[in-house]
C-alpha cells in the first residue's frame, strides 16, 4: 500500500472512531445493531465494499436495511457480483474490520489484506460499488459514512442508487455484472411483462376465481408499499391495494409487516373485518419477504397465516407440472432430451406438514442452516432450485446449462409444434425464470408469481391453503449472557454446546405427541431462538416454553 493511500485511510478512519464495548459480528443477514452504534461500522462495511469490487473487477452492491427489526436499527450487508450474498470467506475479514479499535490497527489490517488477497490499489482499474437504503431515517447519515468509507480506496467509485427495496439492488448488481446498465424502470418494466407473459400462457377457462378480486398487501410502511404503488400502475388484470405504505404516517415494522404476521399470526394494523374473503399478503422492512393471510370471519384478530413454506409448495406444484408436461413428450434419453433436477431447500423452521408434503409429491427436500446465503448456495446446484424460509424469504433459481436447453426447445420447435402443451410449459417456465428474482428473495416478484400462479390453477387462497395443514408452532425468545454459547450441528437442529442442554430439550421434546424442538443463537438479534411443534397449540406452546426456561437455567443472566 503506497503512502497516499496509507494517509488518505488514517485522515478519513479518524472521523468514524468504532463504538466502546461492542462486539460487532456480520451475521446472517450482515451488521445490525442499534443505528447510533453503526457509522463507522458502515464506513468500514463501504472500505470491505471496495475492496471486494477491486478482488473480483466487478459491480459490488452495499445495502443499508435492518429488514424487519425496528425502526430505531439499521445494519448493513455487501451483495457480491452474482448479485448473491458476500462470499462466506470474506465474512472473518467483516468481523477483524469492523472491530478494529483504532485509525492505526485497521490501515494494518487493510494492508495485510490487500496483499494476502492480491488487491492492486493503485486506481489503474476502477470499479463501482452500488449503494441503496431503505426507508429507515438513518439510512441518510449511515449511507454519507458508506461512501466516505468507499471513497477512501483509490480506484472505487460510490453510485448512490437512492432507496430501494434489498433484492432491487441485488437484481441491479447482477445485472451490471451480466453487461447491461439497468435503471429502476427497468425492473418494473422486467416484472410486469413476465407476469403478463405468464397470465397470457394460463389455460384458459382458470381465471375464474380470482381475475377480477383484488390482492389487499399490507407495505410494512416501508420500502415495498412504495415500490408496489409504482409497480401495480403498470400490471393489467390484477388489482392491488396497498396499505401501510409508510405515506399514513405508521411507523415501520411496528404491529404491522410480514415477520409481526408470521410470529405473532394476528392482522397487520389497517387490515380487520372488511378483508374477510379478501386475498391478504404483508412484506417485511426491506421487501425481501413475502407471506399471506386469510382473515376469518370470526371476532378475534387471528389470521389463517399462508407462510413461506405454503408459497413454496405452491411453487413446486406449478414447476412440477411444467417439468411433466415437458417430459411427457420428450425422450430424456434422445439427443435433444433433459433430465431437469428439481431441488427444495428448507431450514428447521420449515413446518413439517410442508416438508411431508413435499416429500409426498416426490420432490427431493434437504435442508441448510438459516440464513439466505446458506439456502440460495445449495439450491444454485440443482437446474431449478426453489428455497423458502418459513418467513416468506426466498425464490427459485434457474441453472444456465437448462434456461439455454429450454431457449433452445421453444425456438427449435417446429411451427406446428409451436402453441402445443409442451411449448406453452416451456414458455412458462423461462417467463418465471424473468420474473422471479434470481439474484435474492424478492417480495414484489413473489407476488406476483403466486399471484400468476393461482390464476394459472384457478386456486382461491382458501383452495392454495388447504393443501396441507400446518403443525402448531411456536416461537419465542430467550435473553442470554453470551449467545455465541450456543454451538449447533445438523442443520440447527441439534444444540451441541453447552453439553447437556440438547439432552434437556430431548427430555422436554419426548413429552409431546410430534414434539420437534430446537434452539439457536440469532444473527441479527441478541437473542437465542426457540422454535417448537407439536400435534396442538397447547402442546406446541407448553414445549417452546419449558426448552424457553432451560435455555434460561443453561445460559440466563442467573445461570452463573
Ligand atoms: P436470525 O435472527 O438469525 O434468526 C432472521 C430470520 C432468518 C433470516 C434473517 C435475515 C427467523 C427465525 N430468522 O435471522 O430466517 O431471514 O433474519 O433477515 O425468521
Ligand atoms: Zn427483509
């Protein structure tokens, strides 16, 4: 590292001293912490941002959003070129930077980096990182300290792309790495004609049961009711209410958004006894997350929650159906043939009447631990890999090697050929491939696939419910001394330190009929997880509790 750069680091580091006391970790969704501890978390994230653009010569995207925590956080994360999450080897040098205790400690750092991994900071080749925030007040002093933080590396260039939803700036920096220079409008305009490309391909005679009702969508009050308004002014043939779009005043996440939706199971703010009947569906902070509810005609606020891994199961129906219309005539074995591998990938969170379901149709189900970046690496290895979080994270990812196959059948096809079955499913699986997100979990693509997708089978919400019933579940909380005591294995399911408290939950777990429990430390909160099912509410809820109390006895603040 050459003294310009070496004095250019020291001057701009001293203006963003790190928080005292603070251990910062980049967790499953990168920083979060309260936004008054975050600036020169930031202002490093944006220094990481650069540096990563320079490894790899290309696009980096830096978001601000603390998703679905309260307004009052904020966080950050770096999307890498495939428009995917930082790659995981990167993440031990996130931590060292952000923990550096002062201007000296991190220009050492830095520069023992940038020669192990080879960096060249002489500014001969420039490179752009992309910078979004969402709607979060913060997001405007945090953004000044991420292009602070950029501006310091000779040879990286900040383009402030304003604020978007988390998977709009995912989608851009793949986009950009792929050569084309997309704006906003661009994917807008992506989203509504592969939508209205689908609808067009439905079976006619399906659109019956819900062509003409509309979707009411509950926007979190933040970035996505946003975005969704623009959107919706350019789809025909759906109806879209938005509510909760941050313009009526509410305050964001707050008794409203798809995570309050999915944990606590009760109406959104603004959603009650008009919406019985109605097609309902809440995004979280960041519009990452998708889920829908049903309101019940009954007095209570209770909904019937239609979760990530019902959307899921809706979408490996309909690819299911696609990929046999495909097959049915076609030799996989000829030359022009494909064996597509389907996958599913799920967490411990997924509810086990979805994973029996799934099963059932014959679909090969695995599971990662939580956390996007570890869903969206294993389903990238199949030829369509679908993955959804229990809470409405996810989407479908496409291999190259098949999007061309399918390229090529629906052009090689004979003119007769053209307009049959075995087209139109071809034609419907590449319209998904455009419309769903293929670089995040993207809410407002989600839509409207479920959206296409329940026209397409002429499903009711009520109809796309009950193809399975979910198990009771419960999650809850537990405050801890040191989260970090908590090891997992096994996909999260098994609790391997502090020894004995995996033998204590077992005991709890034989108690109940289909009991399933486990716990593990959070990512973005500072909190250890509970999550239990079992054959009732009751059950479900006594089990959650008694593993609550002894993760309390194990590791609570009288535990020592
Ligand atoms: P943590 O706090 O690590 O449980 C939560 C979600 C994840 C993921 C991230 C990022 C649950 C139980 N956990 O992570 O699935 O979505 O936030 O937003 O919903
Ligand atoms: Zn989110």
């Amino acid at each position: 590292m050459n003294e310009d750069q070496r004095s250019l680091f020291l001057s701009s580091s001293s203006h963003f001293p790190p928080p005292q006391g603070v251990k910062l970790s980049y967790g499953t969704s990168g920083f979060r912490a309260d936004a008054s501890i975050l600036q020169s978390t930031v202002y490093r994230v944006g220094i990481l941002a650069a540096l990563r653009a320079l490894k790899t010569q290309s696009v980096i995207g830096l978001m601000i959003t603390a998703s679905h925590n309260k307004v009052s956080d904020n966080g950050v994360k770096v999307a890498d070129p495939s428009g995917g999450m930082l790659s995981q080897d990167w993440e031990p040098f996130a931590d060292t930077l952000a923990n550096a205790h002062d201007p000296q400690h991190l220009v050492e750092l830095i520069a023992e980096f940038v020669q192990k991994e080879n960096i060249t900071l002489d500014g001969t080749k420039p490179v752009e990182i992309l910078l979004a925030r969402d709607t979060r007040p913060s997001g405007e002093f945090l953004l000044e300290a991420a292009k602070q933080g950029i501006g310091s590396i000779i040879g990286a260039v900040a383009l402030d792309m304003g604020i978007l939803t988390t998977p709009q700036l995912h989608w851009m920096v793949r986009a950009r790495n792929g050569g084309v220079k997309v704006s906003e409008t661009d994917y807008f305009k992506k989203l509504s004609s592969s939508f209205r490309c689908l609808v067009d391909l439905s079976p006619s005679g399906t659109h019956a049961n819900n062509v003409d009702d509309k979707l009411v969508v509950d926007g979190a009050n933040g970035v996505g009711g946003e975005k969704l308004e623009i959107l919706k002014t350019m789809l025909n043939g759906l109806a879209i209410e938005v509510r909760n779009s941050g313009k009526e005043g509410g305050v964001l996440n707050e008794g409203v958004g798809a995570d309050y939706v999915q944990k606590e199971k009760v109406v959104p703010f603004s959603f009650g006894s008009q919406d019985v009947g109605i097609r309902c569906s809440s995004l979280d902070g960041d519009a990452d997350r998708l889920v829908y509810f049903i309101v019940p005609s009954t007095s209570s606020n209770k909904i019937e929650l239609v979760d990530g891994d019902k959307i899921l199961s809706l979408f490996a129906i309909f690819i299911t159906e696609q990929l046999s219309i495909l097959n049915k005539e076609i030799d996989v074995k000829a030359k022009n043939g494909y064996q597509c591998h389907l996958g599913i990938v799920q967490t411990a969170y997924a509810n086990g009447a979805s994973t029996d379901y799934l099963k059932q149709l014959g679909l090969e189900v695995t599971f990662t631990p939580t956390g996007v970046k570890y869903l969206h690496e294993k389903a990238a290895e199949y030829d369509i890999g679908i993955y959804f979080e229990a809470n409405g994270h996810g989407t479908i990812l496409f291999s190259e090697q098949f999007l061309c196959w399918l390229k090529a059948r629906t052009t090689e096809l004979s003119d007769v050929a053209k307009g049959s079955e075995q087209h139109k499913a071809a034609l419907r699986l590449l319209a998904v491939s455009e419309l769903i997100n293929q670089a995040a979990g993207d809410a407002l693509s989600g839509v409207l696939m479920v959206e296409a997708i329940l026209k397409h089978m002429g499903w009711s919400i009520e109809r796309w419910n009950e193809i399975y019933e979910d198990l009771p579940s419960r999650q809850l909380k537990v405050k801890v001394v040191d989260r970090s005591a908590v090891v997992t294995a096994n996909a999260e399911t098994v609790a391997v330190t502090p020894p004995g408290i995996q033998e204590a939950i077992n005991a709890e777990t034989a108690k109940h009929p289909r009991g399933r429990c486990f716990i593990r430390p959070s990512g973005t909160e500072d909190v250890i997880r509970v999550y239990a099912e079992a054959s009732s509410q009751d059950a479900a809820d006594n089990l959650a509790q008694s593993v609550a109390k002894v993760v309390d006895q194990f590791l609570g603040f009288g535990s020592s």
